[in-house]
C-alpha cells in the first residue's frame, strides 16, 4: 500500500509539472514575468460633476453679464501678461495657500471653524479620459455673494482701471491681489474654469464659466461634498494636454510651489512587483505501469522538498503623493538650523553633488523686509567668470515661499556670479503677472544688503577660518579682483580680502599684513607682475629691493595687470610696479643723491650713445638704482605698461587692429637703466670713451633684446635678433661674418602635365545624369511592402 501511495503521488507532480510547462508555453511567458494590472481608482473624498449636473449648471445656473472690456481683458492675460502657460499652476496653488492661511487664522480664535475638515491640504488629480485637472484645497471656501465678487472683481468694477493700469504703466502694473487676475490664469490652458467651493457660512455653490461673455452660479445640487474648502476643475484645451502629465505636474509644484506651507498631494500611478503563489494545477490521471520501485525513495525525497512556489507580477498602484517634501529651511532661526541641514537644503536646491564651502542666512530689516539665504559652491562653474547669462539665474526670488523667478538679470555683479542663493518676502511688490517687480527701486535695495552680506560671508571666513578662506581664495581670488575693479562702492572691502604671494613667505599674505611688515619710512607697497612666479625672485628688477629686505609681492594672474590700474594706494601707502619708473625706497638722502649724479655724469657718454643706438625704442638711459648683479634692465615708464599687460594688448591689438588704446601703449618707449658696478657696463664706457663705439653695435642690440626678454618684455622682431645673436657668436668664435653655409640645393621636379580625358561631351553628361538618378534613389524611402 505504502509503494502503491508513493507512486501516485509521484505521478500526481510529475503531471503538474508538464501542465504548469505547458501553460507557459502556450503563453510565450514565464511565470516570473506576469504581468497585473488594476483600473486607476477614484481619488478618496474627491467628488466630480457628471454630465448630467454638468449641463445643469449651464442650463439653470444664474447667469452674470462681464463688462464690455472683458474680452480685451481675457485676451491681455491669456496672450500678452504672462510669459509662460506653465504660471497658471503656481497662480491656482498660490491662492489655496492663502485660502488654507484664512482658516488656519480662523481657527485660532474659533474651535469649531475646522469642523470635520481638519486636515490643511491641495490636491491635484489630473483625468486624461475627462481631459480634466482637478485643483482642491480645504481652505476657506467662498459663499455665493464671495464667488460673485472675488471671481468677479475684474468683471465687476475693475476691469477699465486694470486695463488702463496696464496701459498706462506697463512693466510698472499694480499688484495682482488688487485686481485678482491669478486666478484667470487658469484660462491660459482650460477653455471653461468649474469652481466648486463651500464655506462654513454658507451652502455649497458652484460658479462657471468660459471666459467669454458671461458666468454661471448655482448651488450645487449634490449637496456638500467638501466639507469646507474650493475645487477648481480645469477643461484643458487640445494643445494643452501636457498638463495632465503626472510628470509635468510634479516638475512644475516642484519648481514653483516646493515651499508652501502647506502639503500638495498628486494622484498619481506607479508601478510595483509583487510575489504571488503559483496555483495549484488540477490534478490529471497517468497509467502506473511502467514505475520502478525505486519511486518510493525519490517520493520521500521530494515530498521533503516540497515548498510553496511563487511567481513575480507587475501591477500598477495609484495613490496620493506628497510632491513638496522639501521645507523652507530659511524661515527658521539659524541658531536651529544645524550645519548638516543647511548642506542637505543646499545639495537638494541647487542639484549640486557636493555641500557648500560656506553659507550665510539672515534676515534684513528696514525699507524691505526679506530672508535670504546665500551658498558659496565648493567648486565653481568653469565658465563663471565668461560672457553668458546662466550665472543670472543663480538666485531665486520668492514671495511668501512661491517661486517667482530666477530671472534677475544684473540683480548680482559678474563677479558674484558665482553665489547661489534665494531672497524670500512676504510683502515684495510685483506687477500684475509676477514676473517683474512693480518698483526697480527696491530690488536695488535688497541687491545692495545682498551683496553687502555677501561680503561680510566672505570676510567673517577668512578671519575665523584661514584654512577655508584660502580654498576659497583659490577657487574665487579673480572674481574678487574682479569686484575691486568694477565695483567702486565696495572696492575697499573687497581689497581687504586680495591675497598674494610674496618674497617674504610661500604662504599667501593680505595688503594688510603687508603694510603691517613695512619697513620704517617706506613709502610704497612694492609689486611685480608676470607670466612665470617662479622667476620673479631673480628678476632685475627685485635684485637690490631683496637685497635690501623689503617685500615684493607677487601678481602672477592676467587680472592682476587691470588690478594695479584700478588699486593706486592701500592704506594711504601707493602701490608701487617695481618694474616701472617711479620706486623710491624711503631713505634717500643728499649724500646718495649727490652719489646718483656723479655716477650719472661719469657713463654720460656711454648713455648717449645707447640712447642713440636704441632711439627706436628707448627715450631714457640713466643710471639704476634697482640693480645689483645684472648689467642692465628695461622698464615701463611711470605710467606705461609693464611686459605682461603689453603682450596682453598685443592680443587684442592682433584681434582689433582699431584698438587706439592698445595700439598707443605698444608704441610707448622705454626706459633703459645701466648698472654703474657692472663688469660689462664699465668695459662698454671704455670702448665709448677710446673712440671705439662702432664695436659694440650689435653688442647693444643684443643686450637690450636680451634684457627686454629678461624684464618681461617680448622680442620685437626675432629674426633681426636671432641674427644679431648669431653674429655675436662668430665673433666669440672667431667665424668670418661673411662666410655662409655651403648647401647644394636640388631643384623639385617639373610640374606634372594634367591628363587628357577620352571621354566625349555627351558621355560626360550622360555620366552626370547616372549619379543624380543614384543620389535621388539613396534619398528616395524604402517602401518593404514594394
């Protein structure tokens, strides 16, 4: 009985098996693959007019004539007002907000305004098969005699002051709460605005209409199916029905209503996996016969292993989403808001991958009233500082937690392009679309706190932080560089926060501890410019000012040449180009005076004849007072430009050949100094003086290039001096000057001969006409059905 059993039993799972194989089979799927779907549901505790009480509404509802500007008004806010159809929804959801604000404050004072309808929420549900966008908020509702004159101001009194307001204005229009045109933003995308809406002193009403020449109030013949609140229902137009995307919902809530206070929840559908149990399938009979008795081992086995078995299936769940998750961290206190949060609210903000390097909320007082909240990156964009206008979109203007816009060109300088951030007011005036502000006059003043919290960001991180702040340097030392140049009223502070290397210390140094370390009756603050920093310290023109011990710094950036022309004096002491007519020491005195003028007069002849040799590009020889190793050095007149800024203009001079400017400051000369101790300069004053000044013609040439290479200087003309170098060397060498290379030139073969074609004129144009037909073929569509 026992072998009798097992048999069975084996047979009984072998069957399932071929049956549950060939089910799959016939389906062309496995089991893990299924696939269930569900209807989307009706969203819970929202309530839809049918047809039927539609076409009531229409039918009985009491109608209400708009004045006769209505249709220059509709066409104005429709086609003109607002830039974008998108606006509509940050309107709609605005004024929930300020609805679900009433009851909130009624509440305060009134246990029972809330009544059952306790939960402070707007919904959306969007219907593609209505092609509807339902808009609910359990705010405060609307009474009949609300409905009529708060969807009715425009039509009612207000519509020929608004519209000559607009004309008359233009970007300076009123404000939109006094003529209540947000909520006809709606027709930017629905042809006819359903408004439901029930307030505790009344009954439940609804109000319609098609934005033409009229509108329709009727009580709601379903009774109340709010509790309290407003739903507005949107017919969305045919070339609108992208706003029934869940998709597009959720970008634009998330754009321009993340910070509402209160909760926005979209019906939306997703799709989830599930493990399910495989039915059992049914049992089929099989012949015993041919069964070993070994099938008892094997049904013991497998009746040990037997477990229940499940398949994967797909289905597709709707539910309510909360889409504005995020909170407006900047409407707390900072001392409660910790250094984690500010960095979470910054990364999920801006969509940046790492945290800030610094941040600085505050709240200003005064003429406007306003939060804000700034972020330095912690790397900045490449392009930051280059033409361009994405920067102007780096801070974002809030008023009362709704976005408005990113567009405030010139509301930060270039040089601040670089921050991130947001300003927040509850009282800011805008114009009638909320896209422009109704007076420039206060944006210039919340720019101007901006910027100066901006800076004390920055000042407050390089006196607590100097680690930070020379990060910071190092990411954005050009851009405040650029502030001292082109912004005048804050030049002072921001030239506090200039760091530079210096022959003092690797480390970098402020204009501060630079004037702190001056030597005792130093007069100006010294600095040189160039390309290379490393070769600054044996430039010509630090010799003796190391020498002596006082401090060079180094400004090694292309800004730094328009740096030293906006920065003349720091602290009342005059910065100083070492490489420019004009440096002075401090401790002059009649003896070095009168020492100067007796150097002066002995290499007179020596520095007449250099003038004249060099008379094409030197107006001044004297004697240095710079120099200690080097024979000589090439300088910039006192207000002429150094050898970096020169080839800087060379740039632009290539680039615009009408640049007057540059083009004067390339033809400026120099000033050549001589150093009186040097072998080479006193073996040349022999030479002048033994009448043999002829000699050192190409000596001087080559001297002069050399040490213009040397003070930063770029060789005029190459190929003269790469001659004159090389006659300096046979000379050395004892080359004969007028001997050349003997090179045997072999001519390159005759020109080849073009080849004559065979081809007659007819078969030319025949070949021509082959090739258009293959063209049109290769363009021409494949048709499979052909």
């Amino acid at each position: 009985m026992r072998i009798a059993r097992s048999i069975l039993l084996a047979l009984t799972l072998l069957l399932g098996t071929f049956a549950l194989a060939a089910a799959d089979a016939s389906t062309g799927s496995a089991p893990n693959d299924s696939v269930a779907s569900e209807p989307a549901l009706k969203p819970p505790g929202v309530s839809f007019l049918t047809e039927d009480q539609e076409a009531k509404v229409r039918e009985s509802g009491q109608a209400y004539q708009f004045e006769t500007e209505v249709n220059k008004l509709m066409k104005l806010i429709i086609n003109s007002l607002y830039k974008s159809k998108e606006i509509f929804l940050r309107e709609l959801i605005s004024n929930a907000s300020d609805a679900l604000d009433k009851i909130r404050f009624a509440s305060l004072t009134d246990k029972d305004a809330l009544g059952d309808t306790v939960d402070l929420k707007i919904t959306l549900v969007a219907d593609k098969e209505r092609q509807t966008l339902t808009i609910t908020d359990t705010g405060v509702g609307m009474t009949f005699k609300d409905l009529k004159s708060n969807l009715g101001t425009i039509a009612k009194s207000g519509t020929a002051e608004f519209l000559a307001s607009v004309e008359s204005q233009k970007n300076n229009t009123n404000l939109i709460g006094q003529f209540g045109v947000g909520f006809y933003s709606a027709f930017l995308i629905a042809d006819r605005v359903t408004v439901v809406s029930k307030n505790n002193e009344d009954k439940q009403y609804i109000w319609e209409s098609t934005s033409e020449s009229d509108f329709r109030i009727i009580e709601d013949p379903r009774g109340n199916t709010l509790g309290r609140g407003t739903q507005i229902v949107l017919h969305v137009k045919k070339d609108a029905l992208e706003y029934l995307e869940q998709s597009k919902l959720r970008q634009l809530v998330q754009r321009y209503s993340e910070f509402i206070n209160f909760p926005i929840y979209l019906w939306a559908s997703k799709t989830e996996t599930e493990q399910v149990p495989v039915e059992d399938e049914p049992e089929a009979e099989t012949p015993n016969d041919d069964l070993d008795d070994d099938i008892e081992d094997v049904t013991d086995k497998e009746e040990k292993d037997t477990k229940p078995k499940t398949k994967t299936i797909t289905k597709t769940v709707t539910d309510w989403e909360l889409t504005n998750q995020q909170k407006p961290i900047w409407t707390r206190r900072p001392a409660d808001i910790t250094e984690r949060e500010y960095n979470e609210f910054y990364m999920s903000f801006t969509k940046d991958a790492v945290e800030p390097l610094a941040y600085n909320h505050f709240r200003a007082e005064g003429e406007v009233e306003f939060k804000s909240i700034l972020f330095v990156p912690k790397k900045p964009n490449p392009a930051f500082l280059q033409s361009g206008d994405d920067w102007t979109h780096n801070v974002k203007l809030f008023v009362r937690r709704v976005f408005i816009t990113d567009e405030l060109l010139g509301f930060l300088p270039r040089w601040l392009s670089f921050l991130k951030g947001l300003v927040d007011s509850d009282d800011l005036p805008l114009n009638v679309s909320r896209e422009t502000l109704q007076q420039h006059s206060i944006i210039k003043v919340i720019k101007k706190r901006v910027i100066a919290k901006a800076i004390d960001m920055f000042r407050t991180m390089a006196a607590k932080d100097e680690e930070k702040y020379i990060e910071f340097w190092g990411s954005y030392g050009n851009a405040i560089k650029l502030g001292v140049i082109e912004d005048p009223a804050n030049k002072k502070k921001l030239m506090k926060l200039l760091r530079f290397r210096s022959s003092h210390s690797e480390k970098l140094t402020s204009l501060e501890q630079y004037v702190s370390r001056m030597r005792k009756g130093q007069p100006q603050i010294y600095f040189i410019t160039g390309e290379q920093p490393d070769t600054f310290s044996t430039s010509p023109f630090v010799e003796k000012l190391i020498a002596r011990g006082y401090e060079v710094l180094y400004f090694s950036d292309p800004i730094d040449e328009y740096l030293t022309n906006a920065v003349m004096d720091f602290d009342g002491k005059k910065l100083q180009h070492v490489g420019k007519s004009g440096l002075k020491y401090g401790d002059e005195d009649e003896k070095s005076g009168e020492s100067l003028k007796e150097q002066e007069e002995k290499f007179k002849p020596l520095r007449d004849h250099l003038k004249e040799r060099l008379s094409a590009w030197v107006d001044t020889v004297r004697v240095s007072q710079q120099l200690t190793t080097s024979p000589c050095a090439v300088l910039a007149g006192e207000y002429g430009v150094s050898g970096a800024m020169e080839k800087i203009l060379q740039a632009q001079a290539i680039a615009n050949k009408d640049d007057f400017r540059a083009q004067m400051y390339l033809n400026q000369k120099k000033v050549f100094e001589i150093n009186p101790e040097h072998p080479l300069m006193i073996k040349m004053l022999e030479k002048v003086n033994a009448g043999k000044a002829s000699e050192l013609d190409d000596s001087i040439y080559v001297l002069f290039e050399s040490t213009a290479i040397a003070s930063g200087f770029a060789v005029r003309n190459p190929n003269d001096f790469a001659k004159k170098v090389e006659i300096v060397v046979r000379e050395r060498l004892g080359v004969d000057l007028k001997k050349e290379a003997q090179v045997k030139v072999v001519p390159a073969p005759a020109v080849e001969e073009p080849v004559k074609s065979t081809q007659s004129s007819d078969d030319v144009d025949a070949d021509a006409e082959a090739e258009e037909s293959a063209e049109e073929a290769e363009e021409a569509p494949e048709h499979d059905e052909l």
